[in-house]
C-alpha cells in the first residue's frame, strides 16, 4: 500500500515536473518566435549627455553627443567597450529626452554636459532591429507586444545599441540597432 501511494506520488511528480517544462519550453518557443531573446547582463557603466530635441533633430543630436563622450573618454584614458547606447527617458510627439554615448571600463569622471548611467545588471529582453532608423518605433511597438503576451514585466530602464555605425553602413535597410528592456 505504501509503495503503490510512493509510486504514484513519483508519477505526480514527474506529470508536474514535465508539464512545467513543457510551459517553459512553449514560453521559450514564444520569445524565439517573436524574435527576442532574454540575457543575464552584467552592470555597464555609460559615459552619456543628456539631450532634449524635437524627435526631427534626434538623429543629428544623437551623433554630436555620442563624438562629445567618445572624446571624452579618451582624454580620459578609459576603454570603450561597446558601440553608442541610447537610453529613453521621456518620449513625447513633440520632443525626446535621452541620454547617449558610449559603454566604458574605468572610472569615468563626469565633466560639464557628461555623467555616468549604469545600465543595470540582471535580466533584459533584447531584440535586434533590421533597418532604417525611422522604423525603431515599430520594433519597440513588437517588444511592448511580447512583454503583453509573455507576461513579463518592463522594469525601469529600456535602451538602444547602435550595433552598425552609420559612417559605415550606408544603407539605411542593413542597420542594425538592439532595443534592450530590464525585466523585473
């Protein structure tokens, strides 16, 4: 009697222990279909300028801030680990408050227009967007979507990566930027 009660408790177990897999492989199936990947990132500390401009003049701004805190950086002897990040702090129709610049390893020393964001550790959704800046939008609207269907929560910080350098890539269709949101 008690071995036929242990091996059902056994069966149970290995049910439920099978139906939890299952779910989060059906999850994990989800995010792969959806195009976004979770990572476990370290802390990362940004050099950045902080800029407030019409979503027009965003693009212009973003590259005169990113060449402000490069430069910075080397003058102060740090190592850039990283391509130009650009976190959103207020998105309006008529103007973006952002802060943008470069990952570096160091103690970075905040100077008149420069200070220091840490990009938090833990875990972050990532996906990574094909194309011309102007279509970034639509790829944040299909992050937001999977964070709605996944059921995961949005912590406080979302940025972007600038993977391809414009200088470089000049086809605007082979551009390739990383949106990153933390996850609670």
């Amino acid at each position: 009697m008690i071995r036929g009660a242990l091996v059902a408790a056994v069966v149970v177990a290995l049910l439920q222990h099978g139906l939890a897999a299952a779910a989060q492989s059906a999850a994990a199936q989800k995010t792969a279909e959806a195009g976004v990947e979770i990572l476990d990132l370290a802390r990362q500390k940004v050099l950045v300028v902080e800029l407030t401009v019409p979503p027009t003049e965003l693009r212009g701004a973003v590259r005169k801030a990113v060449t402000k805190a490069t430069n910075a950086a080397r003058r102060q002897g740090l190592d850039i680990v990283g391509p130009p990040v650009v976190r959103y702090l207020e998105r309006r129709l008529d103007r973006y408050r952002v802060e943008a610049g470069i990952p570096v390893q160091g103690t970075p020393k905040p100077k008149k227009g420069l200070r220091v964001l840490e990009l938090p550790a833990g875990p972050a959704a990532t996906l990574t967007h094909v194309g011309p800046y102007e279509s970034l939008p639509a790829a944040h609207a299909r992050l937001d979507k999977w964070l709605k269907t996944s059921g995961r929560k949005a912590g406080a910080v979302r940025w972007e990566v600038f993977v391809s350098n414009p200088v470089v890539v000049r086809d605007p269709a082979k551009l390739r930027t990383k949106l990153f949101v933390a996850l609670e």
